[in-house]
C-alpha cells in the first residue's frame, strides 16, 4: 500500500462519523496500524489542512 493509499484512508476515516476506532473496525483495519499512518511523517496530511495565522 502507498503512502497516497494511506492518506487516502485516513481522509476517509476523518470524513466519517464514526470513532477512528470503529471504522477500523468496520474496514478490518488494526487500529494500531491507522494510528501509525496518522502520525507517520510520510502520510502525514499537508498544511492545507491547517489555517494560517499571520
């Protein structure tokens, strides 16, 4: 799996209303896995996601 497939899914688990911990679930994906995709320097989310405060 690419670090794009990995973002991708991150974005999915953000974007829906469940838990982090429920959509793992639901996708059959370890929840300790997602959480090393989430703080991974490599599928880290890009600083759009953030607002400049100037």
């Amino acid at each position: 799996m690419t670090n794009s497939d990995k973002r991708a899914l991150v974005e999915e688990c953000r974007k829906s209303a469940m838990t982090a911990k429920e959509w793992c679930a639901s996708k059959g994906i370890n929840y300790s896995t997602y959480m090393q995709w989430l703080f991974s320097p490599l599928t880290r989310f890009e600083s759009s996601t953030l607002i400049e405060v100037k």
